[in-house]
C-alpha cells in the first residue's frame, strides 16, 4: 500500500529522520536499502511512500496523525510519471547561432549538464555556477535572460547554504537532449573532454561569442602584484579545450602563452589584452569594470 499523508508532511518525517540519525542522504538510502533516486521521490513527494518503507521509520508514530488515505501501489507510479511532465516540455529549439554559441561556451567553463535516470523518474537539467556576489549581475542580468530568450523557457536561481555559490539552473529533459544531439555529452566535462565543436570553430563569430562566454566564466583579469600590468587568465583542467582556447586565441591573431602546469594560459603583453578586449570582450561585470579603466 501507498500512504498519502497531508501535504509536506511525507518530506519533512524523512528530514526529520534523516536528521535523527545523522546521516546524509546516500547513507539515509543505504539504510532504508533502497537507491538514492527512490529516496529522492519520496523526499520531494513525486511518489507515495510505501507502508513497509513508513513501518522502518522511527518517526513513523508521530505522523500517522498526518496520513489521510491508503491507496493502491500503482497508484505512486502513476502519479510519479504525470509530475514528471515537466522534464518534456515544449522548447524552441534555437538556430546555430553567435548567441547559442555564447552560452555554449559558458557551459563548457561554468556549466555541467545532468541527465540521470533512477527509480520511475529522471532527472535532467542544465546549471551554470557562479559566485554569490562577484557573479551575480552576470548571472541574474545575462546569462538567466540568454537561456531563457533562446529555448523559451524559464530559469532558477538556487543558492549553496554551505558555500558563497549561486546557480542558474533549467529543468528540461529537452534542452538535455538537444545539447546531447548537438555534441555536449551530458556528465563529467573532463572525463568526456567536451571541448568547442566544430560547428563554432568554423564561423569567426562564433567562436569570438564562446570565446567570450569561456573566459567570462573560467577566466580571470587582475593586476600583477607590485607591477603596472595586467594579465588575463583561463584556467581549466580539460586539456582538450584548453588546447582549443589556445589555438582559437592564435588563430584570432591574440598573443597568448604555452600552457602552464597544465591548466592554464595567459595574456601579459598589453597590446594583446587590448587586441582581446576589442574583439572578445567580456559580458561579466566583474571583468569588464576592470578592464576598462584600462582602455
């Protein structure tokens, strides 16, 4: 049987419990011998926790109060797939383009595109970091606007309680799939070397507009210490794109360094800042306030 108890109250013994024995959420599974994404059904109340599931708590007294109906196990299953229409809403589907470019390039620096598939649900979504407070304009006046003008869609913020970090985040099993289709593996960046593709290193304008979003999120420009210059810098620890920001900044005719330890690359010479900051440019403030005063 499923127990269907009053709303919120499902989510909040399993916290409470949780929290009881000090456990995190994989452990919490562990210990309830189930996997983490059936848990995560139960916890955000996609699915009705199951009566041999509810007897293991020991909570379970406490909240009887709180369940209003037993329904049939089928019952969880069906309910889970009608909410998870959300991860297959309509999208536009957007043209190649210098702005779809742009953002593909902020992906490939701050971004990480998710696509799991557990217990009777999936979870598929598109989140690009950034800091708190020095990223925030940038986030919230750009990056937000970007995705939602080109996929039609609309975006979150979420904020790290434990970090100063704050997300863009998009929810769509459709945006997932047409980054899949496109090239961009869904995962782990750097076990898939995702790198630029070939469509953006084939148009100069593209490849300035992912340039741009790259270097927005991965990059850096800053003083040296004790010194009257300036240095612009992109780290990253895939080495497949960093040797194509390399070649891409040569190619562009911009001066920029070997790779250093095997992360990064630098723009010292002022001559080659100005060259880059007149073709690529920045979008992010906390680049741009600097790097003007500059020029």
């Amino acid at each position: 049987m499923r127990l269907k108890f009053v709303k919120g109250k499902q989510k909040e013994l399993l916290r409470k419990e949780k929290d009881k024995l000090n456990l995190s959420w994989p452990q919490f599974a562990d210990h309830l011998r189930m996997k983490y994404g059936k848990l995560w059904s139960f916890v955000n109340e996609i699915a009705l926790i199951d009566e041999e599931t509810f007897d293991k708590l020991k909570l379970n007294k406490d909240y009887k109060r709180y369940i209003i109906a037993r329904l049939g196990d089928n019952w969880g299953r069906s309910k889970g797939g009608e909410k998870s229409k959300g991860n297959t809403k309509k999208i536009k589907i957007p043209v190649k383009d210098e702005e779809l470019a742009e953002l593909w390039g902020i992906i490939l620096g701050d971004g990480h595109i998710q696509k799991r598939k557990s217990y009777k649900i999936g979870v598929y979504s598109v989140k690009i970091a950034g800091h708190s407070s020095d990223d925030r304009e940038y986030l919230s006046n750009f990056v937000k606007p970007l995705i939602e003008k080109l996929f039609y869609v609309k975006s979150r913020f979420e904020f790290s309680k434990l970090k100063k970090c704050m997300y863009v985040i998009v929810d769509s099993r459709k945006i997932v799939d047409f980054f899949e289709e496109n090239g961009f593996k869904a995962g782990n960046k750097i076990a898939n070397q995702s790198t630029i593709p070939e469509w953006i290193k084939e148009n100069q304008k593209f490849l300035v507009a992912c340039l741009r979003g790259l270097l927005d999120t991965d990059g850096s420009f800053y003083r040296l210490t004790n010194q009257n210059s300036y240095q612009i810098c992109f780290v990253n620890h895939n080495q497949s794109l960093l040797n194509d920001v390399r070649e891409s900044l040569l190619r562009l005719g911009i001066g920029v360094s070997k790779i250093i330890h095997d992360r990064k690359i630098v723009i010292t010479k002022r001559s080659e800042i100005e060259k880059f900051y007149k073709l690529i440019g920045f979008h992010n403030s906390k680049h741009l306030n600097k790097i003007r005063k500059l020029f």
